[in-house]
C-alpha cells in the first residue's frame, strides 16, 4: 500500500511540474513535447486505476495524434512564442 | 517475489525522474525529444511489469499501443528538427 502512495506521488509531482512547464516555455516545441510528457504520466495513471481502455486511448490520441498535430502547425506558424504575438499585434 | 516488484519500480520511478530532469534542464529542443524517448520505454516497461503485478494480461495490450505510439510521436519531432517534415 505504502509503495501505490509513493508511486502515485511522484507520478502526480511530476504531472503537475510538466503541465506548469508546457504552460509558461517560450519555445513551443518544448511545449508540445512537455505535452507528451504529461499524456505520457496521465496515462499511466489510468492505468494504475485499472482503467486501461482508458489509459489506451489516452496513450492513442496523446502522444500520437496531438504531437503531429501541433508540430505541422508549429511548422505552419512560427517556433517561437513571442514572434507570434508580434505577428499578430502588426496584423491589427 | 512482491518485494522484487517493490524493488524494480522504485528503480523505474528513479529512472523516470532522471529522464525528467534531463527533460527540464536540456537546453535544445533534441534533449528534450530524447528524453521523451527514454520516459516513454521506461513507462512502458513499467506497464508491463503492473500488468504482470496486477496477474491481468490484457493489461499488457496497452504496453504494445504506447510502445508503437510513441516511437511515431518521437519520429515526428525529430523530422521536425531535421526541418525535413
């Protein structure tokens, strides 16, 4: 029992310090790959709450599906955060 | 033989959390996507050795999933830094 609680407090440390990270790096694609990072610790999470049809799709659209799309449109736009608000303020 | 499983998964829970200070500190963005890798294979060892723990094989189907997964989502990122995607 005592080693499910420490498990799942480092797993849950480690959620919250990448979720904070993807939130506030300028450079999105370490954004987007601190997204995988937190699908990756979500994912095992469901699966330790023996979920894991969960855990399979969360695993499926997470690492997968999310990642290409955010780097084809990272390739689209531009890689760093603050160009794009300067894009954007001499737009309007 | 549950102390064994207590043993491997505080070392997997160690080799999760190097992976993760690699990820925070790396300054490119390859570090990163290198130890996204590294935290991926070690997860999904880590699945395999839970689905083992819990006696439930179809636990281990998720493990194959993140497995192939994964290594598309490291591909990508990596063609990306190629700049050849």
């Amino acid at each position: 029992m005592i080693t499910y609680v420490v498990i799942f407090s480092i797993l849950a440390v480690l959620l919250v310090a990448s979720a904070l990270y993807a939130v506030i790096q300028k450079d999105l694609l370490a954004a987007v790959i601190s997204t995988g990072v937190v699908s990756l610790i979500l994912s095992v999470f469901f699966y330790l709450m023996q979920a894991p049809d969960v855990a399979l799709t969360e695993a499926a659209i997470g690492i997968a599906l999310t990642t290409i799309i955010f780097v084809i449109t990272i390739r689209n736009t531009s890689r760093n955060e603050d160009e794009t608000v300067d894009n954007n303020l001499e737009k309007f | 033989m549950e102390t064994v499983f207590i043993i491997v998964l505080s070392l997997m829970a160690l080799g999760l959390l190097l992976g993760f200070l690699r990820f925070v500190k790396g300054p490119t963005a390859a570090d990163r996507a290198v130890a996204l890798d590294t935290m991926s294979v070690i997860a999904t060892a880590a699945l395999v050795l839970l689905g083992l723990m819990f006696k439930r094989y179809i636990y281990i189907d998720v493990a194959l999933i993140y497995a192939v997964l994964g290594f598309i989502g490291v591909i990508v990122i990596a063609r990306f830094i190629e700049k050849a995607l």
